[in-house]
C-alpha cells in the first residue's frame, strides 16, 4: 500500500542542475518520485540523472523522466539505451500510434528497461484546440473520450500506464482496470493559485486521488512556495483525504 506522499511526484521545472539537486535535497523525504522534464533535462543534460542517484541521493526508481518521446521506434529505443537502469517511469505520446508503441514497448520490456507511459492529451489541451487540430466533432467537443480511445490503446499495446487529467482518470480506471497505472498532472490545490497557470484541466489533490490516480504531479504549488517541504505535506493530506 503506498503512503500518502509516495502518490505525490514533484515536479522538477528548474532551469539548472543546481537548483533541482537543492529541490531534491529538501523534498527526498516528502514526496515519492521527482519529475525529470524537458526543461530541466536540456539544460542539465543526462548527467543530471546519475547527479541526483549520487548526489542527493536518490534511488533510481524515484525519478520519473517526463521527455514524451516521439519519433520512429528504432530512434526512441536508441534514446532508451543511454539512460540509467533501474528509472521509475518514462513517458511516450500516445499518437505514436498502437502500432509503433507495441513496438517500442516490447523492445524494451525485453531489455529491461522502466515503466513506459503514454501521454493521453495534455492538460493544457483544449476542445478549441482539438477542433483547430482536425479531431472528429467526438473527441473535440469532449477530450474525455480522446482520452479513453488513447488509454485504451496504449494498454493493448503494453503500456504499464498513462498520464491524464484527474477529471477523466475515473473513467480511465473503470475502463482499463485497477493495475494499469494512472497519472494525473494539472493538479491545483485550492490554496496554491498559480499566476499566468497554463493548466487548463485541473483538479485538487484531493479530486484525483478521488477519483481513482495512483500518482499526481505537483510543481509550482511546492515550488514556489516559500517553505517548500510544508507545501509538499500539505498537498500529502490532501491526498490521505482523497484515499479515505
């Protein structure tokens, strides 16, 4: 049974290496993954990753390395081989396509390489987007259902998981199962306003847990606050509250 702060991934959104190994000495204790994303990961470069396993420490499997991969298989498996073993999650985009995430997938199951999850529809996506991108009126006026066809393919594909929005996860957990790993970011609590916030499918903590997440990402509300471990239990009780 994971605790409450194990669900809680934070989000390391820092510009350099320094101020994300800072990050990380302060929350290690507090939350249960830390976000590597593109950001972070072209400024610092790979070696960031074996930093924070040496240096902060971490154990592998707490850094969850949020690049969305998206090219031909051969090339993502090619970017796979370099990374250090033992990583929590990866994240590919869904529209890969079920064929070339099956490949990608199987390729690297068989070299025994993280949990790979599709990225359904961004939190920042909106039905006017959809719209403007082509989607059938179905899936543009309600991304929801997007969400599900890309779940549910990413799982025929071999997917361990995805990542969406805690406002469909409910449904993404009665259609795939209670194993296939859910993760929500666009996670707002309502005590942390978030100035300029791109997010457009937020929840709370509380919400997404509610609903069904087995993991919820969390930045700038931890970030910039200005005692970030405080932040990060905060959003830790809220999270027990959504699990009773």
């Amino acid at each position: 049974m994971l605790r409450p702060q194990d669900r809680l991934i934070f989000a390391l959104d820092v510009p350099d290496k320094a101020a994300a190994l800072n990050l990380a000495r302060t929350l290690r204790h507090e939350v249960g993954l830390f976000k590597v994303g593109l950001e972070l990961y072209l400024a610092a470069g790979p070696s960031l990753l074996q930093a924070l396993i040496d240096e902060v420490p971490l154990s592998p499997n707490k850094i969850f390395l949020d690049l969305k991969l998206y090219d031909i298989p051969a090339t993502v498996l090619g970017a796979l081989r370099g990374l250090p073993p033992g990583l929590a999650f990866i994240t590919l985009p869904s529209d890969q396509g079920p064929i070339g995430l099956q490949k990608i997938v199987t390729a690297a199951r068989a070299i025994s390489f993280m949990k790979i999850l599709a990225v359904t529809v961004l939190t920042s996506v909106t039905a006017k987007d959809l719209q403007a991108l082509g989607y059938e009126r179905r899936y543009a006026d309600d991304p929801t259902q997007l969400v599900l066809l890309r779940a549910q393919m990413a799982q025929a594909a071999g997917c361990h998981g995805v990542v969406c929005s805690g406002r469909e996860v409910k449904q993404v957990r009665e259609l795939c199962g209670p194993d296939f790993v859910t993760v929500c970011p666009g996670i707002r609590p309502a005590w942390a306003a978030v100035a300029g916030d791109d997010q457009q499918r937020i929840v709370t903590p509380q919400e997404a847990i509610k609903n069904g997440a087995d993991y919820i990402v969390v930045g700038r509300p931890i970030r910039q606050a200005k005692d970030p471990a405080a932040a990060a239990r905060r959003v830790a009780a809220e999270i027990a509250a959504g699990m009773k």
